[in-house]
C-alpha cells in the first residue's frame, strides 16, 4: 500500500487548498488503496477572503494547519512532523493557498519565497526519487523549490504564470483541463485543473489520470 | 438539464457541511449534466470548531453561508433567494451543521426546530412532488421538518439517531455505507455516507448510486 502525501494550504480557493481539488485527490488515492498522510504547516494565514464577496476579511486571522484540518476531518499532521522517508510521494493539491501560504508566488511572482518546511520536504522527496504532484497553481511552488532541476510543469495556458515559470527554472507545458503532463526524469507530474477548469466534473478527470500517472510512477 | 438545489451548512464535518460529502454530491451532479444551485442560510453558525483539536473555538463567530461559499467557490445564494419553483430537485449534504446550523437536531434530538427557510423550502420542494435526497446526518433535518409525512430514512445503524427520527415520525432503515434508501411514495432518497462510512471511496460509492436514483425519481 502505497504511502502518499497530501499537502494542503489551506481550506478555501482564495485564501486556502482549493476544496474540490484536495477532496477529489484524496477520492482517487484512497480509490487506488493509497494510505494517505495529509499535512499543513502550522502558520498563520496570508489573509483570510471572505468567499461570498470575494474581499479580504480584515482584522480575521486563520491558521493553515487548524483550517486544513476541515478539509482533512481531523486526520491531519504539522508538516514539520512529517518526514520524507516515511512518503512513497507526495501530492500538492492547488488554490490560492499554495501561492499565498506554502510560497510567496502570488505577492512575488517569479521572485517567491518557499515556505521553508515546504521547501525541504519538496528537496528531500524529490532527492529520494520519489515522485511529487502538483495540482492547479501549485507547480508555481515546485519551480519555486526545485527550480534547478528544471522542472516540467503545467498551469494550463496563462502566459504571465507560465512565464514566472520559466523564470524561476521550469518548463512550462501547454495543457487542457482534463490532461496532465509528466517529467519523466524529474518524476513530477501536474494537471491545470481549476486554473482552466469550469465544471467539477472535468477538473476531476484531469486529477483521476494524474494520480493514475503518480501510481506509475511509483511502481 | 435539470436544475438541482444543493443546500450547505458551513464548511467543516464538526461545525458545518461535510466537505467530501458537499464535494462528491456536486461531483455527481455534475458528471450527470445537472446544473446546481448552491445555497445555504445567511446566519451565525452554532459555534466554531477547531478541526485540529476537536474544541470550540471561544469567541470566534462565522457565518454558514459565508463559509459554505468556500465549498462553492463563491458560486452561491442565499436560501431566502431560491424558490422552489425553480428547482427540480434538492440535495442537503452531511456534516455536525445540518444538525447544528440548519436544525437543533444536535442540542434537542426528537425535539428538534428546523431552520424557518430550510423548513420552508424543504415542505415547498416536497409539495411540489419533486425528489430530496439527504446525507449522513442530514435525514434527520427532513425528518424534523417532514414527519407528518412519515418519510423512509437512513442513518446508518447509530440506534439513538434512528430512534428520534422515528419519533420525529420518520421510518428508519438500516443502510450499508455504499447504499442508499429510496423512499418511492414521497420521493425521498438517502445514504448513510459518514455516519457510517471510513474511507472516502466507500462514501462516494453511496453518494454515486444515491444520485443515480435521484436521476429517476427526476425522470
């Protein structure tokens, strides 16, 4: 039984882990009989949006970890306490969460900061040879992280993203909503979801083929 | 395409709507071409859980459809702004907030008062002869609201929950996690999903086939 990571950042698109995208990966990794660890830093939010109007909620104050932990009933680590040996891979669901709390890509843009639990865990994983996904906005982390390795990644079509990509190391890949790409040499796959994603329903498809790759690759 | 209500408690199993749960519903629905409409009542939650701890969170308040457009991306009314009228159906997903947000039913049990809109809308979708189809806990809001119609629910096997719905007036029976309960003279559909269910793949199972039925019963 394969042991999979589950980072999130959040509970929320816009301040958080993107909801339907963490719970769909977690769907098809416990599908394929997948133990799932899934993890959070334990910080405080960027900001907190309110989802109905769409603003920054000021004066409110969340933690990631605390409201991750919605998305995880409860079931859920510090990342800090989480240690790349005992991971078979690990997956990065999206959201702003991942650009807002696990790096600093959507204030910085091709300048982000890694958060540093999240920077480390993505350098040992991918150091073991173990394979790393990354969901939505979050391959803009990977290339963050692991620019070096010149990571392939997709993030759909956006061409300022993509070009913050490029700038930070990566490799960007044009890709539809229900596809995905894989660096074979890197071991890293990614899926546009919601960065092109209208409906539910395609988003998943793109994430069920990912994490069908993911289990290839992990063997 | 037939327009489904989807009616949200928060967002979060222990103060609000089961997240899976609201997620894999909008899954189904989706994937059958069902266009949703999103919703849930504009007041305070019951209270704030820490999901992390399993605590109140003293002192802090949220708003149930304020944190239930985190599971809708923003894409979400008011209950009080949807008639029935324009509904061909509705689903209420699981999680501790249809039992503390939309009812009393987690303080008073049999003795439970439903929200004023959600009995509202609950007792205009039935009268208007069209399908619900309630999650988890969420049996026992349509119990509290619909008793008089003496409505076949599940619940799971939890023998105090079957006991006050069958004192609200509801008829309970017993349920696997990856079955569901079609109550054909008044078009009411039910899976137990969390209150029995530890995976999430056994819980969309129930989920899927539940939605199947309510296809049907749509006709």
């Amino acid at each position: 039984m394969p042991k999979v990571g589950v980072l999130l950042s959040g509970c929320g698109v816009f301040d958080g882990a993107e909801i339907h995208e963490a719970v769909l990966t977690m769907l098809e990794l416990d599908k394929r009989g997948c133990e799932m660890v899934v993890m959070a830093p334990d910080k405080p939010q960027m900001h907190v949006i309110n989802h109905l109007t769409g603003e920054v909620a000021e004066g409110e104050t969340r933690n990631v970890l605390v409201e991750s932990a919605r998305i995880a009933r409860g079931e859920i680590k510090n990342i800090d306490d989480v240690k790349a040996e005992e991971l078979d891979a690990l997956v990065m669901p999206g959201g702003f969460g991942a650009a807002k709390n696990l790096s600093t890509f959507a204030v910085d843009g091709a300048n982000a900061k890694v958060d540093p639990s999240v920077a480390k865990l993505l350098k040992e994983v991918h150091s073991q040879g173990k394979p790393i996904a990354a969901v939505c906005i979050a391959p803009a982390v990977v290339a963050a992280a692991l620019g070096e390795i010149n990571p392939e990644l997709t993030i759909g079509n956006d061409e300022a993203t993509a070009k913050a990509i490029e700038s930070m190391g990566g490799k960007h890949f044009v890709c539809p909503v229900d596809g995905f790409h894989v660096d074979e040499k890197n071991k890293i796959i990614s899926t546009p979801a919601y960065m092109l994603g209208k409906r539910i329903s395609e988003v998943h498809a793109g994430i069920s083929k990912m994490i069908d790759a993911l289990m290839k690759l992990i063997g």
